[in-house]
C-alpha cells in the first residue's frame, strides 16, 4: 500500500480507474487514515477487495468507473458459473409488485440465479427474501458502509444476506447514506449483473437509472408489465416501449442465457414456471402453510410466533406480547419471514400467513 500512495498523481492516473474526485481526495488523506480504515473494516468482519484480487468480480472490471475498492461482508459467490440478475424498483411497492419481486427472485435464485439488489425498501427487500426463501444466493449493495444506521428495519435482513452472499459497498465502513450516493451506487447493481430486471417504477426513479446504466454496460434490462393507471408503473411500461423485454415469470429471463450458462440454469417445465398473479405468489413461491417441521426457530422466534395473529398487528403490539426489544423483535420477525411463518404489510405490521394453521410444534 505504501509505495502505491508514495508513487504520487501521476501514477494513480495511470492505472485508469480513478476518478479525479477520487485522486483529488487521496492527495489530502494520508496513507495513515487509510491503513486504520482498513483495520477498522477488518476488525468488524469486513474484507477488502480491489481490481487486482482475484475475489474482485469480473463483471464490474468490465463497467465504466468501476469501483477502485469495495468493502464486503460476507462472500461474493461465484457469478462467472451462475447468471447474477438485478432486481430493483420502487420503495412505495404496490402489494402485487412486492409479490411479483419476490415470486420472480424465489424462482431465479432456485434455477441458479444470484440476486442483486440495493436493500432499500419495497421492491428490493422483496427481491433479496425471495432469494433467501430459495435457499438461494443474494448480494445487497449499499449506498452507505457498511454497519452505517441506515434503514435499521432492515439490519436483520442484511444479516442474513451476510450469510447466504455478501453486502457490498464502495464506501468505508459506517459513511452515513447520503441521497447523492445512491444513483453512483446503482452502476455497481448494474454491474454486476448480466441483467437488470425492473419491477415497478415511477416515471422519475433510481430505478430507471440503474436500467440506463445497464444499457451503458450492454447488459439486459427487463421489466415486469404493470397497470397502466398506477403511478408506479409508469416507468416500467415506458421500458417496455423503449425496447426492454416484458417479463411475467423466471424463465422469461433465464432464457435469454441458457446458452450462456448451460450446466447452470434449470428451464424444466412445470410449477417453477408458473406465471404471476395478481392476486397471489404462484405455488412454488408461496409461503408454506407452516413453518417447516424441520426448522430450529429461535427462542425469540417462537415468542414472535406465538404472539401473530391472522390479522395484520403492529409492530409495537407484538414486541409488547413478546417482551421484546426492537432489534430482537425486527430480527425474529425477519426469522420467521424466511422460514414462512409470518407475512409483512405496510405500515410495520406483521400477521400469520393467510390460511396458516398453528404448527404446535413452534408454540
């Protein structure tokens, strides 16, 4: 590192990956700063990768101001053997496109996908659940670092993504989210991705920036039809007539690299392709009906369990029949999310999934 910093401006020019904010702000910074940056990242279970790490992914060696390092929790899977696709969209997710997210990513991420995605609310949240509730692999890429308060509602998903792939950012460890951070950090998703697939969107959204540079990167873009009347799904059917291929179900998209990734993809007919409805998650993403009998659910899992109901509660009232603090009830809750034991809505409630019967197993 020391006689990297010590070869000057001239030098980090040459490499080619700089942007001039970035050498403007390595020229004020000494290498000191940098080393504790690192040691601090590592001492929180952070790595640190740069383009010359065989672990950096070869994907984003391949876009425009790439990143120059990118802290990591977790473990990047492998996205030269699978087909990595983003799913993003809008925050203010109509009920039917949380659905739809969250039924296409199950069913990638079961026919060899991984799932990229930023982890803000909405869309995104949907996506990466629907990865996990496949026992599949999921990268989340912040606009903030890592272990930065930001969006603490969702600090037990990002957890489990840590363990099921890996959270992402170029930003040293706890830089606090700033609204200009996140369309810099959309090229990243794009990136690192053979295709972005936009569920939902305004006609002014960061997801439609994501999809354009995707577009700049010559990768995919696809989008989920929506109803024409609804605000958030403007942009989506815009993409549509621009030229970005409608998609109801996962093979829409796997099938574009079946030839890419041939021993990976499963294309077999049947349930996996179901198409989305509107008015549910087809069979192989729906929730189970109870909480699979082989799932060890934490003590604090089954106090969460025991205090739903099938009416939607809120928070507040669950934590008070659990005795629960709001970390360990957001975590339990993210729990029995994934194992399809609880169902979330708007507003911060959670209740039984419809048509859930008691497994006393878990009471």
């Amino acid at each position: 590192m020391r006689e990297f910093y010590e070869a000057g401006r001239e030098a980090w020019l040459l490499e080619g990956y700089f942007t001039p904010k970035e050498i403007a702000n390595m020229t004020v910074h000494p290498l000191a700063e940098a080393e504790a940056t690192l040691e601090y990242a590592r001492k929180n279970g952070q790595s640190v990768i740069t383009p010359d790490d065989g672990e950096y992914p070869f994907l984003l060696r391949q876009i425009h101001a790439w990143p120059c390092a990118l802290f990591v929790k977790g473990t990047i899977p492998d996205l030269s053997s699978r087909p990595p696709i983003a799913v993003v969209g809008t925050r203010k997710a109509t009920a039917t496109g949380r659905t739809a997210a969250r039924s296409i990513a199950y069913e990638l991420a079961r026919k060899g996908s991984v799932i990229v995605s930023g982890g803000a609310l909405g869309i995104d949240t949907a996506a990466h659940k629907g990865a996990l509730q496949a026992s599949g692999k999921t990268i989340c890429v912040l606009g903030c670092g890592i272990g930065a308060d930001y969006l603490m509602v969702n600090a037990p998903l990002r957890d489990v993504i840590a363990q099921n792939g890996a959270l992402i950012s170029e930003y040293p460890p706890n830089t606090q989210a700033m609204s200009s951070n996140f369309p810099i950090r959309n090229r990243i998703i794009s990136g690192l991705a053979v295709g972005t697939l936009v569920v939902e969107a305004a006609h002014k959204s960061g997801s439609l920036i994501t999809a354009n540079y995707a577009l700049e990167q010559d990768r995919d873009v696809f989008a989920v039809p929506a109803d024409i009347c609804s605000p958030v799904s403007q942009g989506v059917n815009h993409l549509i007539r621009d030229g970005a291929k409608p998609v109801c179900c996962a093979q829409d998209v796997l099938e574009e690299y079946q030839e890419r990734f041939p021993d990976k993809i499963c294309l077999d007919g049947g349930e996996t392709d179901d198409m989305i409805k509107g008015n549910g998650i087809p069979k192989a993403g729906r929730a189970e009906a109870n909480p699979s009998p082989k799932m060890v659910l934490s003590d604090d899992a089954k106090a969460v369990y025991a205090a739903l109901t099938g009416a939607p509660v809120h928070l507040s009232v669950i934590g008070g029949k659990a005795k629960l603090s709001a970390s360990r009830l957001l975590s339990a809750l993210t729990e029995l999310e994934l194992c399809g034991a609880a169902q979330s809505y708007s507003g911060g409630r959670y209740s039984l999934p419809r048509g859930h019967s008691r497994n006393t197993e878990f009471d």
